[in-house]
C-alpha cells in the first residue's frame, strides 16, 4: 500500500531536522512512500530546511511535497496536506514529535489487517533534559497534571479501541467520506474530526506495536500558555461540538469555578462575621492539598531526584488553574465567536473531500 506521511510545522527549526532525519530512516519502503510537508508561515527556517529534504531526496520516494499554510491554524495545515495527499494510507505527524523506524510499517500493518483508523502510544519525551525540565516532564507526563487520554501511555492489549489518537494513520476513504478539519477550532480540531470519524462508523485503533513521541514545553511559561489556550479552546468548542468532549475535559474548569465560589463565600463570611462560609474553601483546599501530595510523591518515587522537584506540586496547581481559568475565559468569550462563524468551515471540510476524492482517481489512473 503506499502511504502520504504528513507534517505540518510552524517555526520548529529545532526540531525538524531531527524528525526528516528519523522520517528518511523509515524501514517502510521509500518508493511507496509519499512525504507531505506543510510550513504555517514559519519565521524561522524550517521551509527551508523542508526545501531542502526534499532536494536532497526527489528520487527517493513517490514524491516528497513542500506546501504552504497561509492560515497558520493546525486544521488548515491539515487540510493542505491531506488535500495534496495521494496514498492509500494517509499518516498525520505533529513537527515536535520524534518517531522509531518502524513507525509506518506497523501503522500500515495494523491498517492491513482491516483498520481503518489506527495509532498507538504517544509519552512524552524531553528535549535537552536539565533537572528542571525534568521537573516539567513529571508534571506533564502525570494523569494528574495532564489527562486521562489513552493514547499517552501504552496498552497492554494487542489493540483497542478509543476515541481519539494523536499521530493516526487513516485509509483515504475515511477523508472521502468525513472530509477535512474544521478550520473555526484551534487546539480541539482533532477531537471534533475524530467524533466525526464514529459517527461515520469507523473504529479508532490503538495498537500496542505502534509508538511516537511528543517533545514537552521546555520552559514553565511556554507549559502555562499552552495549558490555557488548550482548556480556552476546550470552551469554545463546547458552542461548536459539545458531544466531541468529554466530562474530564472540565475538571480544571470544575475546580477553578468551586475556587473562584468558595473565597467569594469566604470573603462574605469574613465581611458578615459568618464563620462557617470559610468551611467550604477550606475543604476544597485540604481535598485539594492531598491530592497534590500524594500524586507528587506518586510522580517522584521512580524519578531522578533534585531540588527542583520541591516545585513539582506548585506547578500541578499552576497547570490546573490555567487550563481551568482558559476553559472559564472560552466559555464566556464563545457566544461571541460563534455569532461571526460564517459556515466557510464547512465548505473547507467539503473541500477537502472533493480533493482526496479527486487525488484517488489520478492516482488509480497512473497506476
């Protein structure tokens, strides 16, 4: 089967060259493989290093694609390249990601053994690891200060099946029948493609053979910024595609709402003399304070020990409060985003259908 491999990018010279280097090293053969590359506007020189695989390696594949994303958005990127693809099978990878060399030979076997969805685990890893970015990889790597989903952390089945994967691999026919992504969505675009995905039939596949990696933030700032545009957008989409979400999305958003409530009543409690408004606060904080001990400890047991472990429980509390304040300020800014929602997105979804609809039948012809 031949197989379009796309990668979107935006300003991740960093990392890019590391990840063609691990994309040419691929034990699935080269020429039945398509390499799709989609640069988002980059300022650094990330188009130039895709220009420049793809000088270097013309000859080597079907065909090796450099693509422009004037929009920027990840689900534009994805349309572009899933547009432009023409393989039986099509694999999205994330720019800040690392994969093994049997990454699309055990996707494509999985997709052989008549999937039409698959991919696998996908743990974090660091990228010149300190102590204090390990710190942040504890953080993130933990249930309690990232998410409950599936495909972070390996099966020990065979397979299963989920609801969502982060580096898929889909049969074309799935874009032929679902179309693109909804360009209106930012950080949830994936959640909304994949409901769209069941709700055309198709299972989700997570197999156990299939593995990548995803690089974490290196600085605490760039971890909070992205933690509240992802609990943001998880508001916003909530106007948009509610049934693409589920109810662990809102925890933080639970528990920062109940926070924001309880100083209010204690701060009435204060002003009024009434005590026992305080109660409510302070068992949310003990409740709260356990929990982080203990998810700490449970983190830190296996670990390289530092000092900058003392931080690990501060920064689960950072991590929560802004995702959970991002899903408050989405919620609240959402009736007026989707008032200027023109249905272009729509279109674009279509659009894409029409493309992988069309990229079938010149492929079929060239054969």
């Amino acid at each position: 089967m031949t197989v379009s491999l796309c990668i979107i990018a935006y300003n991740e010279e960093k990392v890019a060259g590391e990840l063609l280097a691990q994309v040419k090293a691929q034990t699935y053969p080269h020429n039945k493989t398509e390499i799709v590359l989609v640069d988002s506007k980059s300022d650094d020189a990330t188009k130039q290093i895709f220009l420049d695989f793809a000088e270097d390696n013309k000859n080597g594949y079907i065909d090796v694609k450099v693509l422009s994303n004037q929009n920027r958005s990840q689900a534009a990127g994805w349309n572009k390249a899933v547009s432009s693809a023409s393989g039986e099978i099509i694999i999205r990878v994330d720019a800040h990601a690392e994969i093994p060399p049997d990454f699309i030979s055990e996707n494509v076997k999985l997709i052989k053994s008549g999937e039409y969805v698959c991919g696998g685990a996908r743990p974090n890893k660091i990228n010149d690891p300190t102590p204090f970015k390990e710190m942040l990889f504890l953080a993130e790597n933990s249930m309690f200060g990232s998410s409950f989903a599936g495909y972070r952390r390996k099966t020990a089945e065979d397979k299963k099946y989920v609801s969502s994967v982060f580096h898929g691999a889909y049969r074309r026919e799935v874009f032929e029948k679902v179309g693109g992504f909804n360009e209106d969505l930012g950080r949830t675009e994936d959640n909304e493609f994949h409901f769209r995905v069941r709700q055309a039939g198709y299972k989700i596949c997570q197999g156990n053979k299939i593995i990548s990696y995803q690089h974490i933030r290196g600085t605490l700032s760039s971890m909070l910024k992205q933690k509240y545009g992802n609990g943001k957008w998880i508001g916003m989409t909530l106007g948009v595609c509610p049934k693409c979400l589920s109810v662990f999305h809102f925890v933080p958003f639970c528990f920062v709402f109940a926070l924001v409530l309880f100083v209010l009543l204690g701060i009435t409690g204060l002003l009024t003399g009434m005590v026992h408004l305080f109660f409510p606060l302070i068992a949310l904080a003990v409740l709260y304070a356990a929990a982080d001990i203990i998810m700490t400890v449970t983190a830190v047991i296996p670990s390289k020990k530092s000092l900058w472990l003392l931080l690990l429980p501060f920064v689960f509390f950072m991590l929560h409060f802004v995702y959970g304040f991002g899903t408050m300020a989405g919620l609240m800014y959402m009736p007026f985003w989707k008032s200027r929602l023109d249905g272009s997105a729509q279109e674009k979804i279509e659009e894409v259908k029409r493309c992988v609809k069309n990229n079938s039948k010149t492929s079929e012809g060239n054969e």
